[in-house]
C-alpha cells in the first residue's frame, strides 16, 4: 500500500479524475435530446410533426400534404 505523500498525491490524483468524469456525463445524450426538443419549435397541423423553422415546415407541408390547404402561418414565408 502507498504511505504518507504518495498516499496523498493518489488521493488528489482520483478526486481530479472522479470530477473529470463527472463533468464529462452532464454532457450526454441526455442533454443533448433536451436541447433537441427545444429546437423544434413549429408543429405540423396534419401530421403533428415538429420542425425547426418555417422554412422547413412549409417545405414539408408541400412535400407532404400537397392537397390540404397551406395554415397561414405559412402563406407569407
């Protein structure tokens, strides 16, 4: 078993590592779908899919549901 100073230095050198590891989990995946979520802020009206921006909703209502009617969230984009 280490004694006295090399006892210690262990000590630290666990503790760094034990924070190090940590640090690096509150930046899973986790977190990342939470962010994700937030980014998708538009909901399609037919479909309840969610987009990002307007621009990507109304290219995905004209892709997607060419015969309904375009919301008019969607007509001045």
């Amino acid at each position: 078993m280490a004694r006295g100073h090399q006892k210690i230095q262990s000590q630290q050198k666990a503790q760094e590592k034990a924070a190090k590891m940590k640090k690096q989990q509150g930046h899973g995946l986790s977190d990342q779908m939470k962010a994700a979520q937030k980014a998708l802020v538009f909901s399609c009206a037919v479909c309840k899919s969610q987009m990002p921006d307007p621009k990507t909703y109304k290219q995905h209502f004209e892709n997607k549901h060419p015969k309904n009617e375009m919301p008019a969230e969607l007509k001045d984009v």
